[in-house]
C-alpha cells in the first residue's frame, strides 16, 4: 500500500534537501518521488545526503508542472504552515496518515511539498484536496523540507502499523506505566550514585566477581531504570545496601584467622 | 511544560546535523540543548542549518560525558534502532511523546540521540530508562539523527495539544470523512478537466466575467476537492454542466437579432 504513496516536491532550491528527503522516505518504506522543476538535480549533494536510499533518486520521475506530478491521484495532500486568503479543509498530520492508509490501499496519493523560502502558491495549493499542517510553534513554525516529508511520512507508516496492530514490528514491547505520582522520582545523577553503591554491595557479598562482571549490572540498571524509584523507596533500598555491607564486613571479619 | 524537556546530542560528527536539530527543536517549542562531546563546536555551518533557530545554538551546554548532560533528569530515553544483546525496555515514538508529556509536567526530561555512523554505545544506552525506536524499514532503518529529533519532538508537541485537546491551534479544522467507498473516487487529471468544464460553463451562462473571475473558481475546488467525486458523480456532473451550456447557448442564439 506505501507503494501507492508518492511524495511530490516543488520547485526545491538546495539539492541536500532532495537527498535528505529521499532519505526520510526510504526509512518510512515509501519510494515514488517526483521533483517538480527543481533548481539542481541530478547534483553529488543530493545523492551525498540520501546516504544508503540514493536508488530513490535514481528512480525520480521530473516533471514540468505539479499537474503532471499528481496526475492519477485520487488524493492530494498539500504541506502548508500558513493558514490562506480562502480556508481550506485542514487536516494535522496525524489525520493526513490516516487518511492516506486508507485511500492508498487502493487508489493512488500524493503528498506535495513547497519551495524552502514560500512554499507552495495559492495556485498550487487549490490544486490539493486537503492542506495539511504541522502543529508547531507560533512563533517559528517552519520545518526544513525534508524534515516535514519525514514526519508525514512517518504519520503515515504509523497508520499502516497500528492499523495492523504492529506498531513495534519484530520488538518485546513492555507495557509502560506512567503514574502520576505523590513522591519525587529520583533524578539521574542519585540513580548514578545508587548503581555505584549497589555494584560495590554486590562484590563486597561476593556475588560479583569485579574480574568477570557478566552482564548484572546491565540487567540492574533495566530493572530499577523501568520501575523508576521514588526518593523513599531510593532511601530504603540504599539503607538495605548499606546494611548487606555490614554483614558482609561482619562476616569477613569473623572468617579471618584470629591473630 | 517543554522547558524541561532536554535534547541531548552524543558525540555528534556533522556540525549540520547540530544545526537541523535545533530548528527541528524550535519548530517543536523546545529549546534545551546540550551537546556532549561534538567534533566541532560551535561552526558557522551548524549555525547555518539552524536558520532561525541560532540562539538555540548560542545558549547551548557543552559537556565532557553523558552523566553531566542528563544530572537532574528523572526520565532519561534513548534512541535506538537496533535491539540490543540484553533487551531493554522499549517505547514507539508515540509512546515516548505521552511519556514525556507526563513526566516533563513536574520534572526534567532527556531525550538522547546518539553518533551518526554507531548512534549510542552499549554503555550509554544502559543509562536510560527506556530505548525509544521509530518505526522504521526494515531493510533501511536509519534515520539522520535530526530528522530522529524532529520526529521525536513531534510527538512530544502532539501529546501535549491532544491532552489540552487543541491539535490545531488557530486553525480551522473540519471533521474528515473518509468512507471505503463503492465506486472509483476520480483521479486529480479528470478533475482538472471537471474543473475546466465548470468555469467555462460559468462562463458561457455569464455567471462568471473572465475579467473579474474573483475567488469563484478557488471555492468550487475546495468544494469538491474536500467531497472527492466518485466516477458517477462525475459524470452526472460532467452532463448537467453539458447540459446547461446547452441551454445558454440556446438562449444566446435566441437573444440575438433575427437576421
């Protein structure tokens, strides 16, 4: 269904863009991009910053005018940060992915995508269904190009997934609890300190060998990184820390030949 | 709330890579960045890339280690594409945004991105709390580190409006339908012709004065830009515009004088 999925860009000044957007596109599994008269291309730069998806841009179809780029496409999504003259239907780019998984199960889409300094003109824009923007800051609002492809296409792989029910393909996924919570969690640093004093524990008990530490300190760290301590729970556990060492001590001395 | 949310760069080799992460920070409305370790810092060519954003650069954190970047932090998440020997806690991209929309509520918050070419280490990665994947190809999972940030610091924004239930703030939103359908929804080519056919219709029943054509032709492509015709729509629609130019030129050849 990706397949189905085509990625337009108009006008684009810096080749770097067009590599990067090539790039953006091919970890999101989407690969038909056409380039609506750009400035420069083929260019070193463009396939310099594709990095490993430069196949893309071997494939790119250039056209003269966006009519050609969208021709076949029952839906066209146009990016745009501005709200214009006319209001037009809007979607953010969530509902954008949405609404491309389910049109392009079996009809052809496009995702179309203005210049670096004025993106896309009125004229263009009234050539797409749908405008869609990305939620960001009012006081600066404007994504990198290849950026925005990256969060499109990336709404619209999430779409296909969760509508398959695999958001993480190939990955345990952990249920994770957030629960607001009464007590700090402890920050960073004091977790630092608490796994230096669990790891000495471990080794004045003897259950660590400093020489062969196998992976116990990384399982550690999993565990009490998931569950996330609060500072009384940290209190408590670096009391039981500091009393293991006490027997420990204890017993060393005990076992120690008598002088 | 996003002002505690931190984005922290490992060892980053390209100074371009810090620049197009501070723009995609501040497209997002995030504004702490702390570098650990970069190649070269600061350049005129990170400050390039940050386009509007430089004074990210400017108020930046450079530190020697990891430890230092994340002090304070009470969530730490690490980006990572691949699975590691010890599987750690894992989130999606979309978890680790509602994650870090409720912990960044009352406490500080990292997000880590690591080395372009190895991104972050065993060692590193086990100093988080969670990994956070982006779904990604399987045949190409490797996103540029900015555009990582950039989709990470999406949906931290996103989990932030959806909760104050303003995904679109000041625009207009329209509720989208986007029904499986019976019929074939026409393709952008057809429509051009639909909307060729309509103005000149206009035209012909002097609704529409070529010299003073207004925003006529804009509101009837949004119309039915936003309603998607089916084929027999279509053609239904394609008929009567047929049919009332008939009319009109009826009518003309009535108006004029008997010769």
């Amino acid at each position: 269904m990706l397949a189905n999925v085509r990625v337009v860009l108009v006008n684009t000044s810096l080749p770097a863009n067009i590599g990067a957007t090539a790039r953006a596109m091919k970890t999101m599994g989407i690969t038909d991009l056409c380039l609506v008269e750009p400035k420069v291309f083929p260019s070193a730069e463009a396939t310099a910053l594709a990095s490993g998806a430069s196949e893309l841009l071997a494939t790119a179809r250039v056209v003269a005018t966006l009519e050609e780029a969208v021709a076949g496409c029952s839906l066209v999504l146009g990016a745009s940060a501005r709200s214009r003259t006319i209001p037009w239907p809007l979607m953010d780019a969530r509902q954008a992915g949405e609404a491309v998984r389910l049109e392009s199960d079996t009809q052809q889409v496009a995702l179309v995508f203005g210049r670096e300094d004025r993106g896309l003109t009125n004229e263009e824009l009234q050539r797409c269904n749908f405008h869609v923007c990305i939620p960001s800051d009012e006081g600066y609002g404007v994504l990198n190009v290849a950026a925005a492809v990256q969060v499109l296409c990336y709404e619209v792989r999430m779409a296909h997934l969760l509508a398959a029910e695999q958001p993480l393909p190939d990955a345990q996924k952990m249920p994770v609890q957030f629960l607001r919570w009464d007590e700090e969690v402890v920050p960073h640093g004091d977790m630092e300190r608490f796994y230096g004093h669990f790891e000495q524990m471990m080794v004045d008990t003897g259950f660590l060998a400093p020489d062969n530490p196998r992976q116990l300190m990384a399982r550690a760290r999993r565990l009490f990184g998931r569950v996330r301590l609060d500072r009384i729970e940290y209190n408590m556990w670096r009391g039981i820390f500091t009393r293991l060492q006490e027997i420990a001590a204890e017993l060393n001395a005990l076992k120690k030949p008598k002088e």
